[in-house]
C-alpha cells in the first residue's frame, strides 16, 4: 500500500464521520484562537507602554521628593518629608554638566471657569523647558516665558481640548479665566498631543510652576524632570544630580531617582513574562483538545477493527496500519491549526480597527509556534490509537467483524 493510499484511506474516514470531525477541529481551533489573541494582546501592551514612555521624551532622569525605604512589611514611599524645591531643579541645571534641561513639575486639578463654562481639569506648574522634555509643541500663541521662574505669572495655555469645550470655536488668545481662585490670562494653545500614560495632554492646562505651587498650596515639587544630552549620560546625570541633592539636603538621600530606560525595561521584562503565562495558559486548552483528538481515534480504532483486519488480510504491514491512522490524527490537528489561525488573526486586526490606539498586531512566530505545537499534539496524542491499531490481529478483526 502507497504513502498516498493512506493518506486517502486517513482522509476519507475524516469525511464520513463529519460530526465528530467538526467537534474535534472546533476544540483545536478555539486553543489555538486563545494563544494567538492572548499573546498579540500580550504583545500590544508591551508596545504600548514603551510606545508611552519614548514619547516623554529621551534619556530623562525623573526625580521624586521623598525616599523609598524597605522594612519588614514592604516599600515604604516617603519615609522622609523634605521638600523638592525649585532650588534643587536649578540647582541640577547648573550644576550637573550632563544634563541638558531640566524642569520642575507642580500638579493639582481645578475648575476652569469662562463664559459661563467650567470644566474640571489637570493643572500642570512647569517652565518652557518642558516644551522640549515632554515633546510637546504650540498650536497658536506662545507659551510661558523663559527666566526666572520666581515670577509667577497669571497666565495659561491651554490644551486642544480645553478650547474646543470651553471657547467653542472662540479665539481663546488674550481671554481672561478662572482656575479655581485665581484670574489667569490665556496665552497660547498646546498642540495636539493625545494620551500619554493614562494623561489626556490635549485636556490640560499649563501654567507657571510657582504660580501653581501658590494655587494648590504646596511647597514641594510633584516631580523634577531631568534630560540628558544622549541616553549614554544618563547614568552620569543620575550621578551627578545624586551628589547636588545630597549636598543640598544634608547627605541625606531623601530622595529616589528614576530612569526612563529602567521603567521600559522594568514593564518590557514584566509584560513579556505575562505574555508567555498568557500563551501557557491558553495552550493548556490545546491539550485538551489533544486529548480530545485521542478519544476520537481510540473510538476510531475500535469501530474500524474489521477494516483493519481486512487490511492486514491484504498484505497491509503494521507500519501502514499505524501510518493511516497517525496521519488522520495529524489531518485534524493540522487543519484545527489552519482554521485558528486564520480566526486568530481576524481577530487580532478586529481588535486594532476597534481599538486604532493600541498597537496590535498578529506575529508570524506566534502562529508558528501554535501550528508546530498543535501538529506536534496531533502527532503524540495519535501515536497511541495507531499502535493500538497496527497490533490488532487480522483473523480476529475479521471474525468479530464477520460475527
């Protein structure tokens, strides 16, 4: 018997039980489905997130008021309570040769109040240095003035958001509002920037970072911003403005420090664990649907003994035997793998036409990984039912068969 008469004889009892066919190739198609969404999901939030984090800008150094401190029950964030002043930010940008700019952050959130419209929103204190940090650019208008950042102006400029809800078609250039108690002058419009982890920046409004600080009442920095001149001087940066702060502060590190390329690699290192725990979990269904393809053809060997006998009469040697039904397992394994694959990927582009911002995307390794995994199933989950096949004696087969 030819390689290709088996192959036909595999093929032809597939297609005469097409019920119990359909049932085993829909277990294999809906672990492979899961592998391939899970993984690609698994994937597009490790893109997202350093997608994210590039768009803060490159080589930043972001430094914390308060020190991380370990004890017996964990982190403990904040275990001092010296300020983080607008002195310390200076005092790095003059200071520290590695450093390219620097900017000091206040945040709070208020009502912005014009015409008869208030809108809660996000008040970001800052400088113009955080034009260049944060990659953001002006629409219309100017943005806050360069100098001494003592000023404290009253003035604003507002994200895209905010002029669309509040001005509605207005130009906004010149207008006086209220953010909370205060009267500010608005002066120029952000471009348009989008989220940026979590933060709608179109939806905000910028003001002078000592005129925050007075709005909100604080006397520490929400955060210090500090670039590099090239990602290489990072840890230079974080060296040098370690040693001004510890100076400034009595050597007394109260303080934690940040990179921007250590939080991508901390989410990278995490996400991709996550995404290979996803794909374990999910190709534990492709197990079962292994499982699945031995019961079928344990089922298989044991309504087709007569067949099998009568081929063994024929001359049919027990590696043909084991051959038609090793190659019946493999057929269904294979077109199971096929089909979810193709439903896998269907979904995956589903997923990035509902959600454009979240960069999804089927990999090509995925889905050979899945498809080996699931012929490989096929292959050992069959093995069994066709040994059991190619050791059943033919004078029996054929007397049961013909009782």
């Amino acid at each position: 018997m030819k390689f290709e008469d088996t192959v036909e004889l595999a093929v032809e009892s597939i297609r005469l039980h097409r019920l119990r066919t359909v049932l085993t190739v829909t277990g294999i198609v809906v672990g492979v489905v899961a592998v391939l969404l899970l993984t690609a999901l698994g994937e597009g939030a490790r893109r997202y997130v350093v997608r994210e984090f590039s768009g803060m800008g490159t080589g930043l150094v972001i430094i914390l008021p308060g020190k991380v401190d370990t004890h017996g029950s964990g982190p403990v964030y904040g275990g001092t309570t010296r300020d983080l002043t607008i002195e310390d930010a200076e005092a790095i940008a003059r200071r520290c040769p590695s450093v390219r700019l620097v900017t000091p952050l206040a945040v709070g959130t208020s009502d912005l109040d014009y015409g008869g419209r208030t809108r809660q929103l996000m008040v970001l204190g800052s400088t113009v240095e955080i034009l260049a940090v944060r990659n953001l650019g002006v629409a219309s208008g100017r943005f806050l003035t360069p100098g001494d950042v003592r000023r404290g102006e009253r003035v604003v400029v507002i994200g895209r958001t905010v002029q669309r809800e509040i001005f509605r078609g207005e130009n906004p250039l010149g207008k006086a509002v209220r953010i909370g108690d205060y009267r500010m002058r608005v002066i120029g419009v952000l471009a348009r920037k989008g989220r940026s982890l979590g933060f709608d920046m179109d939806d905000v409004v910028i003001v002078p970072v000592v005129t925050a600080m007075r709005m909100f009442n604080q006397t520490s920095l929400f955060r210090v911003l500090a670039q590099a001149h090239s990602p290489e001087s990072v840890g230079q940066v974080v060296t040098q403005a370690k040693s001004v702060l510890m100076e400034r502060h009595d050597d007394e590190e109260d303080f934690t420090m940040i990179t921007q390329d250590a939080m991508i690699s901390t989410f990278e290192s995490i996400l991709t664990t996550l995404t290979a725990a996803l794909a374990g979990i999910a190709a534990i269904s492709l197990s079962v649907a292994g499982i699945g393809i031995m019961n079928v053809m344990l089922v298989s060997v044991s309504e087709r003994k007569g067949e099998v006998g009568l081929l063994k009469a024929l001359g049919a040697r027990r590696r043909q035997i084991l051959t038609v039904f090793l190659v019946e397992a493999v057929v269904l394994a294979g077109v199971g793998a096929l089909a979810g694959s193709g439903l896998g990927v269907i979904g995956i582009y589903l997923i990035a036409f509902i959600f454009p911002e979240f960069p999804v995307q089927p990999s090509i390794a995925w889905i050979a990984v899945t498809v080996f995994i699931c012929l490989a199933a096929g292959t050992l989950f069959g093995l069994l039912p066709a040994r059991r096949a190619s050791r059943v004696d033919a004078a029996d087969a054929l007397r049961g068969w013909a009782g």
